[in-house]
C-alpha cells in the first residue's frame, strides 16, 4: 500500500510514518514543508529504509503536489498537514487559514484529480483520510461526552480552521465522489513533541528550574491520548474505516489541567531528584487565561472500541514517565530548539494582556 502522509516530519505524522514504515506491505511519501515545528530529526531513525521518501514541499504549491502524486501513484493519503497550536492561532491566524483551510482545498482538488483518472481496481481502494482534532466541537459542561454526532461549534481561529477543513473533505466527498474518512483526536502527547505544547513545556521548564505557568486556575479539562496510540488508530482507520465516516479517538484519560502539571511535576521529581522545587506550590505560577479557553474536552471513543477494536495501551501515568525519561534523556533533541526555535515565551496571549 502506497500511502502520501503531510506532515510527516510533525509530531503526530513522524509518529505515523514510524510505525508504517515498520509493517509489511506499506511504502510511505512524506510531504512536508518543515514550519517550525517540522523536525526531519523525527525520522533519523527511518530514513535508510527503502519504503521511506521524503519530499519538501508545502501543500500549497498545487503543481508541485500534483507531480509527486503522479509519480508516486499513491493508493492512500492521510493528511495530517497543520498549524496546530492554538496560542499561535490567536497571535497569528493567517497561517492557520492558509495551510489548514487552503491547503487543505488544494490537496483535495488534486486528490480528486488523480482519483478521477485511476482505473476501476484501485478506484475502490483508494482512501483520503483527513485528521483533525475534538476542539472542532467546542466546549463541554461538566457531563458529556463528544460523540461523532456532535455539533460543530469552535472558538479558536486554531479549531475554526480545522473545522472548515473538516467541512470541505466532506463536500468533497457528497460532492465529488471522493472516498475520505475523517478522524477527530483529544489532546497528544509523547516523545518528539515541539516544547510549546503542555507536557514538553513543564517538563523542561523543570529542568531548567523555572515556574510552571497555569492558565487561569487550571481547572480547564481535557483527554489525553499518547501519539503511539493515536498513530495505530489512524493506520486503523486508514486500512478499516468506513468511507464518509468520522471515527473520534481518545485516550479516555480525562484530567484538569492542574492534575496533569501535577503529575509532570511528580513524575520529573521523581526521575530528576535534585529539580529546585521540593514543592508542588513552589513551582507553579497562575496566570492570565487563554482568551477564548474552552472549557472541557472528553471524547467518547465507542465507535473507534467497537466497530474497529482499536483500544489504547497507555493510561496517562505510564504514558507520562515513559515521554518525561524521553525528554531527560534526549536533551541534543530539544536544547536547539529551545536555542533557535523557541525559548518557552508565553504565546496566545495578544487579546489577553487587554483588560477587561
């Protein structure tokens, strides 16, 4: 199976082509156009095998996407090409709009064109599948769960993004006749993650003895699933699911964010005695919210249990020590990007430093 993955060089997608490029039977195209958080350092450990390519290039470009797609004779896409985090979304939201929602479009369109010339055989076999988030749904209360019946309501230009590309992959599909599925995920994490994000981001801000900071009174909720999990449902969904179908994959690990800081704190201390902080009061630090901050995220995962048996294998616990000794012990992976990159500033906060 000959399978195009965008964004294969981010967290979410290295993860994907890691785990393809270890099975038999799957020849993987990576495209990708290495943002910031693109990191072909992700892959060093698959690059010299013979069912791995790497192409750079934005999937924005649609002559260039085309060319790769007629010379590599996909039999699959997963699209996993994305601005992603949503405090960037608020200080710059073009960027989520061009890759997230026009990207999208062009991959489509040139999806449609290829699919629309293949012959009848591998018509019936060819699949697009598009990968997007639960905060397309919005913000739950205290009870319930998202179902893949649930309405779309975002609140970040980051989930508002998404969502429209949600939309468009299915138009495609009623429209069009292209054969897509779509997958929605709670929040990710594991090795390889770029430092923005929360795990990555409180873990080294402990190793480096600096403050936690805490959004509002972290009491924001959210499902945690490990990318290790995530990458097996997709190829799930991928080689499985039901064409025009949404399948949404959780880790059925729901936790405020304060419970989860407090055990990257735990668990740092644990692995890293000699941290500055002794205390848990000691080191966190509670500042201005997110504007716009959903308030809670749980996914109901039924649909992924029982008509794919698809299950996680991490809970939060083990799959937090094993990512915190990744982090300590693959420092030549996130120092550079501490140094280059990003140096752990708060981003987002634009409309939140105004006063009510």
């Amino acid at each position: 199976m000959k399978v195009i993955v965008t964004g294969g060089a981010g967290f979410i997608g290295s993860a994907v082509c890691r785990l393809m490029t270890g099975l038999k039977g799957y020849e993987v195209l990576n495209i990708d156009k290495l943002t910031y958080a693109g990191d072909l350092r992700t892959l060093a450990a698959i690059s010299s095998r013979d069912n791995y390519h790497f192409a750079h290039q934005d999937i924005c470009n649609r002559d260039a996407i085309v060319k790769l797609f007629d010379e590599f004779q996909p039999d699959a896409v997963m699209h996993l090409a994305a601005e992603s985090h949503v405090d960037r979304s608020i200080d710059g939201p073009g960027d989520f709009i061009q890759t997230n929602v026009v990207g999208t479009f062009t991959l489509l369109e040139v999806a449609r064109g290829y699919f629309d010339q293949l012959p009848t055989h591998k018509r019936s076999n060819f699949r697009f599948h598009h990968i997007s988030t639960d905060e397309v749904y919005g913000s739950l209360g205290s009870e319930g769960f998202f179902t893949e019946e649930t309405a779309y309501a975002p609140t970040s230009p980051y989930s508002a993004s998404k969502a429209s590309s949600d939309h468009l992959v299915l138009a495609w599909y009623h429209t069009y006749g292209l054969p897509v599925v779509i997958s929605n995920c709670s929040n990710n994490y594991g090795p390889f993650q770029f430092p923005e994000k929360l795990v990555p981001l409180m873990s080294l801000n402990l190793l480096h003895g600096k403050k936690l900071p805490v959004y509002g009174e972290g009491l924001n909720t959210r499902d945690w699933l490990h990318v290790e999990d995530h990458a097996e449902a997709l190829v799930k969904i991928l080689t499985e699911g039901r064409v025009g179908e949404k399948y949404n994959v959780g880790g059925c690990n729901e936790l405020t964010n304060i419970d989860v800081v407090k055990k990257i704190f735990n668990t740092v201390r644990e692995i890293v005695p000699d941290i500055p902080f002794e205390r848990f009061d000691d080191a966190v630090t509670y500042v201005k919210d997110r504007p716009g901050h959903d308030w809670r995220y749980a996914i109901d995962p039924t649909k992924m249990q029982t008509e794919l048996g698809w299950q996680p294998k991490y809970d939060f616990e083990t799959g937090l020590k094993q990512t915190v000794e990744w982090y300590v012990n693959n420092r030549a992976w996130w120092e550079p990007i501490l140094k280059t990159k990003y140096a752990g500033e708060r981003l987002g906060s634009t409309k939140g430093q105004v006063d009510a």
